[in-house]
C-alpha cells in the first residue's frame, strides 16, 4: 500500500488523482447534455414517450461521464470496493426515487378531483 502523510490531505492518494482536466470535461460534458436535452424537448416534436426516452439517454451518459471522470471508479484493483459500493448502491436510490414518485402519482389521482 503507497505511504502518505496523514497530516496533509492533499498528499492523499485518491487526492492526488483528481486533475483540473477530468473536472472541466466532466462539466462540459453535463452541459452538453442539458443543452441538447433542452434542444430535444423545447426544439422537436417528439412524443411524450420518446422525449422521456431521450432525457433519460443522456441523462445516464452525463451520470456515467460524471462517475467515471469524478469519482475516478473503475475496475482496476485500487477502485474496486468503491466501484462496488456504488454499483450496490445506485439502484437502491433510483428504486427510492421510482417509487416515491410512484406514491405521489397515485396520491394525486386519489386525492384530487378528476384526478
């Protein structure tokens, strides 16, 4: 295992990997992919379904650009539990965020006249 210095962060090895350059472009890259989601649905007339379908695409490039130019998770050996922690854990918060909105949608159509 590499020796650091416990008294300096920036001497932290998982430190020392972020570079000015993978911020920049994990950046650009998100916001290249608002502008053309923006494009997508102010721009064509798409269905709702296909609209939805093509915010969700390049929603998950921008969420995999980020975590890989970010987060820096890979396989390699230095990486893997935090490649697998995360793996583990992103379903989790997208079945959260499903089925919250799931609740509300029903709550609504319950709740409100006509629904």
């Amino acid at each position: 295992m590499a020796e650091h210095d416990h008294h300096d962060p920036l001497a932290h090895p998982e430190v020392q990997q972020a570079s000015t350059g993978r911020y920049v472009a994990a950046f650009v890259l998100a916001l290249v992919a608002l502008l053309i989601s923006c494009i997508v649905t102010a721009g064509f007339d798409l269905s709702r379904d296909m609209t939805i379908a093509w915010i969700s695409i390049l929603a998950a490039i921008a969420a995999t650009g980020q975590v890989y130019l970010l987060f820096n998770l890979n396989l390699s050996k230095a990486m893997r539990w935090h490649t697998a922690a995360f793996v583990l854990t992103a379903p989790l918060v997208l079945m959260a965020i499903g089925l919250t909105l799931f609740m509300f949608h029903y709550l609504m159509i319950r709740t409100t006249a006509g629904g």
